[in-house]
C-alpha cells in the first residue's frame, strides 16, 4: 500500500474511514470528488475530523478531468447501493483506465443482477487495462469466512446465513433503499411487490438492468462462484420491519413512527446442480435501543458448523476490507472482476509508524 495514489470518489460517511486507512497504511489521497454541495470546497482533512491536508473535495462533474490530469493507481467510490447509481462513477474511472474498487453492494458479484451494465463496465475496464470491483464487509464476512468454514467440511447440503445492520451507518440512499420511513401499504407497492413476480418474468426485468437486488442476491452468487456452484434457480422475498414504539432517525431526518417500517429482511434462496441450497438473510432497519449487528452463518452437512459474530464494527469492516483490497485489484487482469477470482482477503501490515 505505501507509495499507492487514491482517489476518492464520494465524500460522506464511508469515506472518513476509508481515507484515514489509506493514509495509516502508507498511501496518499490525491483527490477527491463529491456531488453535495455542502461537502465539495472542504479539504479532507476536515471531513476525517483532523488537520487540513491540502487536498479538496471537487464537483465530481470534474472527475474525468482529475482523473485523467492525476492517474492514480485506484480510486475507491463510496456512493450508492446499485451499480445503475454508480454507472457513472465506474463507467469514468473504466473511461480513464483507472482501478477502482466500490462499495456498492450489488457490486459484489452484479453479473446475476445487472449482467448487461456490468458487462458494458467489463467491456470499457478491458479496453483501456484496470480492473472495476466491489467489496466491503460481505468480502469477509458474508464471503470468503464463509468459504474458508466449507473447505473444513467433508460435505455440505445447505448454506444457511443471516446479517442484521443498522441503516442509520450507511447513509440515506441504503436506508430508502430498505424501505425505512414507509407505511405498510407504501412498502407492499413500492418495495416487496418487485419480488411477487414469475422467474421468467424476474429474468426479463435482469436483463432490462431495472432488478433491485437485496444484499444476499449478488451474495449467493459471489458464493457460487467461488465455490464453483451453478445456480438453477434464485428468488428473494422482502418482508417490512416494524417497532413497537417511535424511533428517530438522523439519516432520514424523521421519526419512524409504530406501525412504519423500520427497514427490512429480505431472504434469498438459490438452488444449486450440486444440489447445495443458499438460504441467506439479510436485515437492515433503523435500530431500537436494545438492537445490535449480528451475523450468524451454518454450514448444513457433515458435520454442522455454526458461526456467531455478535456486534461486529460493519462500517469499520466494510472500510478496511476496501483498503486491504487495493493491492489485489491493482495486480488483478483487466475487467469487471469480483473478488470471488482475487484470492483471499489479506491484511495490509505497511504503515506510517
């Protein structure tokens, strides 16, 4: 890591951390870009919470240019959760032939829920040699722990698993995403009603780049990639979450009242030609003051295993795995490529000290 150039690309929660690990692990930011304007003109040093350090966050319109004009070895884009929201942001990066590493969700393995944009973004990365990924705390936590407990197993028949995070982390868009703030009505039509559809009408709607994945759909079939498993058939439900009293929350500016959705769990089931199921679950909600992230996973076969992580730090995690990252993506072939093909996740010893 010491000696790399990072871009960041998106200046809100997530980047705090993931500048300040860069910085720790011997790397330098030199630029970064944004669309709030109440962000953009800051140096970054303020956003991390210290001293300023010369660089300032600029209209992410600027990107190409700054890009093009700086070349750095990878830029890490913490935006949104759909990779038709950071189609843009990868699609300049791929353009300028830059790596880039994202935390978007469905960009962990996107080619079961987007094929036709990821294989645009793959197209554009090959042609002008860098790689385009996603990670984050599913790299460790939903992926490769996962695989690593497998490989002590003599047979497996189910991979069962469940996370719970707290959307006020992650910002607005995840939290709108869950459905949180909505009424139960609102969340029938608006969310869960995309999922009560045939699998041949839920491929056309894949194919059209217009499916919203949860979490756990680009999950399973990171899984069944790096397990070397093929999927026959995949369907996800998403079921509301609700409190019994009023919560407030900061990332929506509202108070969650009784009876809204607090956000959602949506499970999602893949069958396999192996004959090995995936059940997972993921639950994301505006917390409750005796709620907590939790990830529990159980490997079905002989013999069970089962794997509790209580309270994990998601958005420390998340931040790191990104970091710790850059040196595979960097040294990977060109292309849109998961993380599934890059290896483990390893950690980055460099540092300041």
């Amino acid at each position: 890591m010491k000696g790399l150039r990072i871009f960041q690309y998106g200046c809100g929660k997530m980047s705090v951390y993931t500048m300040k690990y860069v910085i720790d692990n011997g790397g330098t930011i030199v630029g970064a870009v944004d669309i709030n304007l109440s962000v953009i003109g800051k140096d970054i040093g303020e956003i991390m919470g210290g001293d300023k350090v010369g660089v300032v966050v600029e209209n992410a319109n600027k990107a190409e240019e700054l890009l093009t004009e700086l070349k750095p070895d990878c830029v890490i884009v913490t935006t949104m959760s759909l990779l038709a929201d950071v189609e843009d942001a990868l699609m300049v990066c791929a353009k300028c032939g830059v790596n880039a590493i994202t935390t978007c969700e469905e960009a962990f393995y996107p080619m079961n829920s987007n094929p036709t944009l990821t294989e645009k973004i793959d197209k554009l990365a090959k042609e002008n040699n860098c790689t385009i990924t996603g990670s984050g705390y599913q790299d460790a936590f939903w992926g490769n722990l996962i695989t690593t407990l497998i490989g002590s197993s003599h047979n497996i028949t189910k991979i069962k698993g469940s996370s719970s995070y707290n959307v006020e982390d992650y910002g607005i868009a995840l939290a709108k995403a869950h459905g949180a703030g909505l009424t139960k009505e609102e969340f029938a039509s608006q969310v869960a009603s995309a999922d009560e559809i045939s699998d041949e009408e839920r491929m056309k709607v894949i194919e059209s780049g217009a499916y919203s994945p949860s979490y756990m759909w680009n999950v399973n079939g990171w899984l069944c990639d790096k397990l070397g498993l093929t999927v026959v058939s995949q369907r996800q439900k998403c079921v509301p979450q609700f409190n019994d009293y009023d919560i407030e929350s900061s990332t929506l500016g509202m108070t969650v009242k009784s009876g809204m959705a607090t956000g959602m769990s949506a499970v999602v089931t893949s069958e396999t030609k192996e004959g090995i199921t995936l059940e997972t679950e993921c639950i994301g909600k505006v917390y409750n003051k005796d709620e907590f992230d939790r990830n529990e996973w159980t490997i079905y076969g002989e013999p069970d295993t089962t794997l509790v992580i209580e309270k994990p730090d998601t958005v420390r995690l998340t931040c790191a795995a990104i970091v710790n990252r850059i040196p595979d993506v960097i040294a990977s072939e060109s292309g849109f490529i998961p993380t599934s093909r890059m290896g483990e996740l390893k950690y980055i010893k460099e540092s300041n000290n």
